[in-house]
C-alpha cells in the first residue's frame, strides 16, 4: 500500500505542480503527518521532491523532473477517461482502483492533451440508472465479491436462487463465465447442466465458490453466452397484437416508456392540435399487460383487439370500484 501511495503522491505532483499537503492527504485518505513521511521517503529514493511553507506554500517536484509515459493520442486520453463516469467499477468495488489508475495515466500524457482529459468528468456524466427508478442505497445492490472471485478463479459457483414470484429458493451449481451489467442490473452469465442461463445477481441470496474447476464448453466465451442469453429474452413470444391512439401532446413521453411495444413505423406526424390523435400498433404477450397503458388515463385508447379493451374495462371498473364509496 505504501509503494502504491508514493507512486500515488509522485504522479500527482507530476501533473498538478505544487499541491498542499493537506490536499494529497484528502485525496489518498491519509493524515497529514503521513504525507510529510512519505515526501521523505520519495526524496531518501532519489525523487527531487521538495516542501514550501507558507500561506501559498506545499509540495513540488523540481522543474523539469517527470516519469516520462507517452503515446496516447487526444481521443484515447478521453476515451479512457469516460471510465471515470461509469458505474459499474462501484458495484464492483473498483473505485480506488479507478482513480488511482486515472490518476497515473493522466501523469503519462503528453502535456497538450491534459486539459481536455481532465474535462472529461466535467462536461460528460454518465447515469446508468433508467428513469424513475429510486436510488439504491449502499446496501441495497448485490454483492459481487464472491461471484466476481468464482468468474477469475475459474470456479463452479454454488448458488441459493430467488427466482421472481417463486415461494422457495433454489440451489445451483452453475459453471460461471462472466458478469455483466445491463441498465444497471447485475447479471451472472452461466451454464447449469451444459445449458446457458441469466441469473440476476441481487436474487443471489448465498454464493459459494466450490473447489473443482469451472466447466466451460469449449471455444464459448462470455460474448458468446450473452448474445445467445439477449437474444431468447429479446425473442420472447408475443400473442396479441394491439391497435391504440394516443394524443399527439403525449406521444414523446408514450414512445419513452412503450416505444419497445410499438411494432411498425409510425405514420409522419406533422405539426398539428395537441388533441389530436395519433395511431400506433403495438403488441403484448397478454391482455393483462395492456393495462400499463392506463398510465396515460384518457390520453391512449385502445381500439383493437376487444380483449384489451375488455381487460382495461374492467381495470378501470376495479380501481372505480375502490374509490367511489369515498366521493359518492
């Protein structure tokens, strides 16, 4: 940690100049009396490493001295540095690893391409969380330490699996590829008995890494498993074709939240009354479903199949049902 903390304080004067010791003991999470015995160290090791007191005094490095690591171009300086707008290295409890990798390569660029790097946190943000999903609190994620040692390990995975609407766990042996993250949900890509499965990582309720060795089929990698796992998911079958109109002042915000259901191109929507409406077709697995369209209220019509119409009849019946002793 020691070696990894002086490399830490080299490369940030390196890039910054002169830096109070109060500022790099904040930034490696250090007391100030540890920074002053690391400066020492570094200077015992041969780096011209010196202290200023004073109000605009700090820590430097003599002009001129660097570690000198080139050959990024501009793009791939900001490319690499999007990295620090992700989510996913968080949940994988990376972000120390992150910054203080950041930090060395931003010490390894050319002078000319710093500035633009460095901006790169500030003008793009990242917000992998869909909308209207409440944030999740520290606990609330799954814990990938154990699936993430069984995938780089090359170990089976024994599993307590919580499957959505089933009354009892279930166990696992699974053989693990790998983990993805999908629109900020963390999911375990694995066979069970030869065949390839989705497993969502926060209905993990135990993981055990076991001792024999993982059981991969041959010449199958993750990016394989995945594109076989997102296309039988994306296939799923849908039964009921559905005819509806929506108000021309709610289509951006309707396409936002079933644009994935509408099926067919819609027809050219011109300029024109807020009131007027629009027709989309769109298909769902079941009558059922439909009823997420009552989000909308009088805003969306159902005109086809009477199924759907039927099942958002009697939707709407139920909740009148539930309020109209109150108003009546």
């Amino acid at each position: 940690m020691k070696a990894d903390r002086l490399l830490s304080i080299l490369l940030l004067l390196q890039t910054r100049g002169r830096v109070p010791a109060t500022e790099l003991a904040q930034r490696l999470e250090v007391s100030v009396r540890t920074v002053y015995r690391d400066v020492e160290a570094l200077s015992t090791a041969g780096v011209p490493v010196f202290t200023e007191r004073g109000r605009h005094g700090g820590i430097s490095l003599l002009p001129g001295y660097r570690t000198d690591v080139t050959g990024l171009t501009a793009d791939e300086a900001r490319a690499l540095f999007v990295l620090s707008a992700q989510g996913a290295h968080s949940d994988l409890g990376l972000d120390g690893a992150l910054g203080s990798a950041l930090r060395k390569v931003m010490a390894a660029l050319p002078a000319p391409h710093r500035p633009a790097a460095e901006r790169i946190s500030e003008r793009i943000l990242v917000d992998p969380a869909r909308w209207m999903q409440a944030p999740a609190g520290p606990a609330a994620g799954p814990d990938l330490g154990e699936l993430q040692y069984a995938v780089f390990a090359d170990r089976r995975l024994r599993l307590r699996y919580r499957h959505g609407g089933a009354p009892a766990p279930v166990d696992y042996t699974v053989d693990p590829y790998g983990l993805v993250s999908k629109a900020a949900v963390w999911y375990l890509v694995a066979d069970l008995h030869g065949e390839p499965r989705l497993f969502r990582a926060d209905r993990v309720l135990v993981a055990e890494t076991a001792e024999e060795p993982v059981r991969r089929r041959t010449g199958i990698g993750l990016g394989d498993v995945w594109a076989v796992l997102r296309e039988q998911v994306e296939r799923l079958p849908v039964d009921l074709p559905v005819r509806a109109r929506v108000r021309r002042a709610r289509l951006d915000m309707f396409l936002r939240i079933h644009g994935g259901r509408v099926n067919a191109p819609l027809p050219e929507v011109g300029a024109g009354p807020a009131e007027e409406w629009v027709e989309v077709a769109m298909a769902f697995p079941a009558p059922a479903a439909v009823r997420a369209l009552l989000t909308f209220g009088a805003d969306v019509e159902v005109l086809a199949p009477p199924a759907a119409r039927r099942e958002l009849a009697r939707a709407a019946a139920d909740a009148l049902r539930l309020y109209q002793d109150e108003f009546s």
